[in-house]
C-alpha cells in the first residue's frame, strides 16, 4: 500500500476526480443535477481506472510476486494482501477525489449511498483485475481482456438489455429485468443511485416496478448483497487459480 500510494498515477486519478467533483457541485445550484453528473464519472472512470491499474500493478510486480512466492509465505496471505493494498488505495484515492466532495454538498442518504457504491465499485473491478491477470500470463492479453470487460459492463450490457427489452415487448418481462440488471455491477449502481433521486418517474412502469423493489428495505438488501457476491466471487476464483498456479 506504501509502494501503491506514491505511485504519481493514482494521485493524479485522485486529483483529477477531486477537481471534476469540486468543480460540478460547487457550479450546480441543484445538487440532484450535480449528483447525476458525478454518477456518469463514478460509473465510467472509476471502473476503468481500477480495473485497468490494478491489472497493470499485478503484472510489472511479476517477479516480486514470484520472489515472495519462494519465501516461507503463504500463497492465500500473499495475494489477499496484494488485493487489500490495492483495494485500500484505490478506494483512498475516491474518497479523498470523489468522496468527500460529495459528502460536503450532498450531505444526504443519497450521498452516502453514492460513496458507499463508489467504493463497491472500486473493489469490484479489482477483484476482475485480479481475475485476469491470473488466467493469462500474457500481459497484453491480460489488458486487453480487462479493457474488454470494462466494455462490456460499461457499454454492451445496456445494448443487450435494450434488445431484449424491444424484442419481448409484447411480453410482461419487467420483473424479470430487475433480475436481469443484476447481471452487471455497474447497471446495478446506477439504478440504486438514480431511484432515490426521486427521476425514477421518468422511466415509467418499469421504473416503478424497479423503485418498488429496489426502494425497500430487502430490495437494498439484496442489492448490496449481489454487488458484494460481485467482488467475493471473482476474487475466490482468481484466489483458487493462484494456489495452484505454476509461476
């Protein structure tokens, strides 16, 4: 973590997330607008740099990795305190760029729920990073794949969910979207975050059907649940793969 935090990358990600988010908030009279702003950052940027700096982090510490693997250390303690160094940085740098910000002017649940999400997210795309760098040992494969994940979360995952929506919308199949947008961290997110900034009116029946299931108590619940099965299942598997891995 002390080798991670004096990296000039990741204070220059927190500085630039620091201005954006100071900037948009202190601009926008309305902090609902400023907070949908920001939404678009966290759900963008904060995925893409945690995946891609953790997967890059893990690949130039390759031969360290393997000296540490030769010394009386456990395979589990090593990368579960490479996961905790990296995670632990990245979720400072959001705070101290994204976090606080938000907690200054949108002092709110809202709020909470925003930086409490950041922070899932931030460690849940370093848990895929992890995922990938140890299934390939190939570091241009191994970004690539991470890129392609991004991608695919980011951007594809709504493409799929708009197609399925227009090809059985002769078909009640709104309830089963709420289990279809569990299917992807940051669709989850975003829609715990703009359902309780009161917009979901504008999506209609299906936002309805969404606030009435995510806007509960057990509908958080389960929410938060799945985004932490997101971070405690990637990473188990990458966890089983190193054991055994050959270096």
């Amino acid at each position: 973590m002390a080798d991670i935090l004096k990296n000039r990358i990741l204070l220059a990600y927190s500085f630039l997330l620091a201005a954006f988010s100071w900037s948009v908030l202190s601009l926008e009279d309305n902090s609902a607008k400023g907070t949908l702003t920001l939404l678009n950052l966290l759900l963008l940027v904060v995925p893409l740099v945690s995946i891609l700096f953790s997967t890059i982090y893990i690949y130039n510490s390759a031969e360290f990795i393997e000296l540490l693997v030769s010394q009386p250390l456990r395979r589990t303690r090593l990368w579960l305190s490479l996961f905790v160094g990296l995670g632990l940085s990245l979720m400072l740098a959001f705070v101290v760029g994204m976090g606080l910000p938000i907690l200054v002017f949108v002092p709110s649940l809202v709020g909470c729920m925003m930086v409490a999400t950041g922070l899932l997210i931030t460690l849940i795309f370093v848990a895929l990073a992890f995922l990938c760098a140890v299934f390939s040992r190939d570091k241009a494969r191994g970004i690539g794949i991470s890129i392609l994940i991004w991608l695919f979360f980011a951007l594809l995952f709504d493409g799929l969910v708009l197609f399925l929506l227009f090809q059985f919308s002769d078909y009640p199949i709104e309830k089963a979207m709420i289990g279809v947008s569990m299917l992807s961290p940051i669709d989850l997110a975003r829609i715990l975050i703009i359902l309780h900034l009161d917009v979901s009116a504008i999506m209609g029946y299906t936002g309805a059907l969404f606030k009435d299931f995510f806007g509960t108590g057990p509908g958080l619940l389960v929410s938060f649940s799945m985004l932490l099965a997101w971070l405690l299942i990637p990473f188990s598997i990458s966890l089983k793969k190193f054991k055994t891995k050959d270096l």
